[in-house]
C-alpha cells in the first residue's frame, strides 16, 4: 500500500511556485545571461542619453555612433532571450509564451486602442508609455501562467 | 490528462525534486505533470515512461478526464 496522501503532490504554495518557476539550473544560467545584457543595454541607454543630450557638440559625428551603441546590446539581450526560450525546461517555455502573448496583445491592444482615445480628448502619449503597458502586460502574463500551472 | 506518476514516485520514494533532477525539468513541471494542470510533450512523456520501466500508457490514461 503507498500512501499518498501527504506527500507534495498537492498544489504548490505562491512561496514554491516562485522558488521552482524559475526551471532548471540551465535556465536560470540561461535568464542570467539575458538580464545581464538587458542591464548592458540600460546602463548604454542612460549613458548615451545623458552624452547626447549635455555633450552633443563635443562627441561630433561620433554622436550618430553612440546613439546606435546601446542597440548592439539590444541585439545581444534578443539573442540571450531567444537561447534561454529553446533551451527552456517545457513548462517554463509554455509560461513565458503565454506571458509574451498577454503582454504583446495588451500593448496592441493599448496602442490601437488609445489612438481613439486621444481623438476624444485624452492626453497624448509617448512611445515609452506604450512600452511600459506592453512589458507590463508580459510580465503579469507571466505570472497569471506561473499561477495557473502552480 | 490523468496519470499514474504520484503512485508511481512514491513506490520508489522519490520526491518530485528527485524526478524531476532526473528528468531534467524543474519541479514546478513535475507537479503540474502529477496534478493534471499540465500535460509533457511527448520527449519527456517518452522520458517518463523509460524512467519507470513502463510504456507511456502504462502511465498515462488519455481517455481518463483530469479531476
């Protein structure tokens, strides 16, 4: 006879579901490496800016050059994000999917939706706003997976 | 889709983090795999299976609704 009943078969609590919805030692090697570059990315992001915007007569048409830099480490984020997906343990892929798919239709939906708005009389908003609702959007798409597969 | 694995990892006395090392995946996988909430695509079901000693529908019952 095996007994079953207390063993850890029952729904996971919100404390287990974050510390093992991580996936795998690889993955999470694999998302160091993405938020690595995402931090490359925004560390050149605010230094360009700053340089461009008090220094621009002093960096020339080395300006045009600082300006493209901080995409190199956009490319090198994309390319980090696309490894950890392919390599990513099956569930982990699944909540991360369905985490994009969330945050990618709420900022269309957002941006679409919005245009109307505007036309009524709201505020306009700049592209950043946009980008906030859709990265916001992925990563509560995120957790909605991690909770429904918990 | 209902499977046998809770019953089966506790005949051997493995935890679901024992499995799923051996199964490469994490444990949050395992438990959703053993509660029904999420069904493997068929590599690790295959894994699972070969894990065990037993054919995939030795441990899996795709004609059986989850509860």
């Amino acid at each position: 006879m095996v007994n079953t009943q207390n063993d850890e078969s029952q729904r996971m609590t919100l404390w287990q579901t974050i510390c093992a919805g991580s996936g795998t030692a690889a993955d999470r090697r694999n998302q160091l490496w993405f938020v690595a570059w995402t931090f490359a990315w925004a560390a050149t992001f605010v230094v360009a800016s700053w340089v461009l915007k008090n220094h621009r007569e002093a960096v020339g048409v080395g300006g045009w050059a600082l300006a493209l830099l901080p995409n190199i480490f956009a490319i090198g984020a994309m390319l980090a994000y696309l490894k950890f997906l392919r390599n990513a343990d099956e569930l982990l892929r699944r909540i991360q999917l369905e985490g994009l798919a969330i945050g990618f239709g709420t900022g269309i939906i957002f941006a679409i939706g919005y245009q109307l708005l505007e036309r009524a009389g709201a505020p306009a908003l700049a592209v950043d706003d946009f980008m906030l609702v859709l990265c916001g959007g992925w990563v509560a798409g995120q957790l909605a997976a991690t909770w429904r597969y918990r | 889709m209902k499977n046998r694995l809770r019953v089966l990892r506790a005949e051997r006395n493995w935890t679901q983090a024992t499995l799923a090392e051996q199964l490469d995946v994490s444990r949050q996988t395992m438990n959703a795999i053993e509660t029904g909430k999420y069904d493997p695509a068929l590599p690790l079901a295959f894994k699972i299976a070969r894990l065990f000693g037993m054919t995939i529908e030795d441990v899996f019952d795709p004609d059986a609704p989850t509860s």
